[in-house]
C-alpha cells in the first residue's frame, strides 16, 4: 500500500478505529453499564499484550495468567494495604509483571513450539500456588476490598463515569504503544523472527533477545491489565492466575484474529459479553456454547474474524489474490493503519 493510496481495507479499518474511539466516549451516555465496559476493555487489553507476543513475534504462552493475575495482586495489595496511590499501585503491578515475564522469559525462550508453551504453563502454575499460599492474598477468598484512591492525590475514582474515562485513556495510549512498537524497527525484526527465524539468526540478529524483550513487554502490558481490572472491581481472586484465564485470553485472540490490532479487542468484547450475557440464563454451560462457537470460528473463520474481513476486502481489490496471501497481506494491512 502506497502512502498517496490508501485501500478500501485501509479506509474501513481507520474507520472502524475512529468509530471505536467515539463508542467509547460516548458509552456512558448510552445507557452502557460503565463497569461492564470497563472490564471489557481490560481483558481487550490483556488479548492485545498477548497478540504482541503470539500474533507478531510467533510465540504461544499458555502462562499469560501469572502477569495478569499477578499484578492483580500485587496492585490490590499496595493500594489496600499500603495505602499507595491508584497510579503507584498500577506501577506496581506492571514492575512486578515484568520482572516474573522475565524470570519466565529466560528460562522458557530456549524452548520454541508446544515445549515453550508448556513451560510458560508449568511456571505460570507456579505463581498460581504462591498466590494461594502467601497470606497477603487471602487464599482462596482473595483480596477483597480494594479501595480506588485519588488519582495523583487530586482527582478521586471513585465515581465510575471518572473511572470509566481514566480506563479509556489508559487502554487508548496503551493500545497505541503497542502499535508504535510493531511499527518500529524492532517491530519488523519479530515479524520477520515470526515468519523466518533461521533466517534471522543467519543475518546476525541475536533472535533470543528479541524474543525475550516481546516476552517481557507482553508481560508487562498483561500486568497494566490485571492491576487496571483489580482496581475497577475492587478485588483479586484466584481465577485471575488460574491457567484457565491463559486459556480465555488465548480464545479471545483467536476470534478475532490473530496478528491483527483491532482482533483481539474484538475477541475479547464477543467472550465478555457471551459470559455475562449467558452467565445466569445458562449457568456452567456458557463454556459449552462459547466452546461450540470457538470451534466454528476455527472451522469457518481461520484467521478469525477480523482477519477474514480484511483478506475479503483484499481480495476485492485484487482478485487473482490467492488465499494464503490474502490473510499475510490482510494482516499488514491492519497493522499499517493502527
């Protein structure tokens, strides 16, 4: 795609970008319940910091959990207990999220297929148990009562239409970090570690360090989510780390599309609200329908839904297109219009 030319692709994608934005800031005052959409963003967050790792660098972590879950923890705990302030709190979280991406990073980069995402998975299990052992987390009740503060000392959260635009604005620069780091140089050196990474090695780049500092950065932006949800609900529970919610997050990504920006937002806006919608109509069974509906998606929709709208419009714009390069082309397609 040209700089004077922009595909009808490109178009509907900024459209839908700009459409976004303006749903969310006018959510509100259309009778939206703001925490809902709060909670939704947070896990739209978390799918995003996943994506970065497996939809740009080629990595499946089955572990995503402990920084999520983790830094749930960490920022329920300094903020109830300590007294911190809400933005200490979600520094806190995101440090500590880090700092586990890297002790999990070092040890699982050596691996690479299903033998990296078992490692992530038997490590993030590991924080499963200390965060049920160690007394700060309330065991199997959790942390409970996690007041939101004053933001900077000034401005107080506990309004929910406050909260609601303190998330948003947090979510929006988040979102536009990651795009800034696919966008960059380091950016396309994971895309062509993702797509080549033998290559890679044989043109002198030290692929594990590249590799590492995805690991962590997803990490990190896993954590932002984790304390952001802990500080909007007001509580962190055992199913924050559980590796179930690694296995949601992952779900979430796949619906709506791996590799692109706007997917796994998506993704995990349809999960969310199946779960809440269903939750009470149908009990323990709307894991058997979004199951069922994960399943269609994979058979009918492979590159997920996102994905398979882009490679359609690619198609549209050049017809002798074949499919395989349809969805690598859908997918930068996507990502040079964030």
């Amino acid at each position: 795609m040209t700089p004077t030319r922009m595909t009808r692709a490109a178009r509907l994608t900024r459209i839908a970008y700009i459409g976004m934005l303006v749903l969310l800031l006018v959510a509100p005052l259309l009778g939206l319940y703001p925490v809902f959409v709060m909670k939704l963003l947070c896990f739209a967050l978390f799918a995003c910091a996943l994506n970065l790792l497996l939809g740009f660098t080629g990595l499946l972590s089955f572990g995503h959990a402990a920084f999520f879950g983790g830094a749930a923890y960490v920022c329920g705990w300094f903020i109830k207990a300590q007294h911190w302030s809400p933005e200490l709190g979600l520094l806190a979280g995101v440090v500590v999220a880090a700092l586990i991406g890297l002790a999990i990073g070092l040890v699982a980069i050596r691996r690479q297929g299903i033998y990296f995402a078992m490692i992530t998975l038997a490590m993030a299990q590991m924080v499963f148990f200390v965060c049920l052992q160690a007394p700060f987390t309330g065991g199997e009740d959790g942390l409970q009562g996690v007041p939101r503060g004053a933001l900077f000392g000034l401005l107080r959260l506990d309004s929910d239409t406050t909260m609601y635009y303190f998330v948003v604005v947090v979510f929006v620069l988040a979102f536009l970090v990651i795009s800034r780091i696919v966008h960059s140089p380091y950016g396309q050196v994971l895309k062509m570690i993702r797509e080549n990474e033998p290559r890679a090695i044989s043109l002198g780049y030290q692929v594990d360090r590249y590799k590492l500092l995805a690991f962590v950065l997803s990490a990190a932006l896993a954590g932002l989510a984790g304390s952001l949800k802990t500080l909007v609900m007001g509580f962190a529970s055992l199913t924050d780390v559980h590796w179930s919610m690694s296995g949601e997050v992952i779900l979430m990504t796949l619906v709506g599309g791996v590799g692109t920006f706007f997917g796994p937002a998506l993704g995990a806006g349809i999960v969310s609200s199946l779960q809440d919608q269903l939750a009470d109509k149908v009990g323990a069974w709307v894991t058997v329908i979004i199951g069922v509906i994960f399943v269609v998606c994979v058979l009918a929709f492979r590159r997920g839904i996102v994905g398979e709208a882009l490679a359609y419009f690619e198609r549209r714009r050049r017809p002798g297109a074949g499919a395989p390069g349809a969805a690598t082309t859908a997918q930068a397609t996507d990502t040079d219009v964030a």
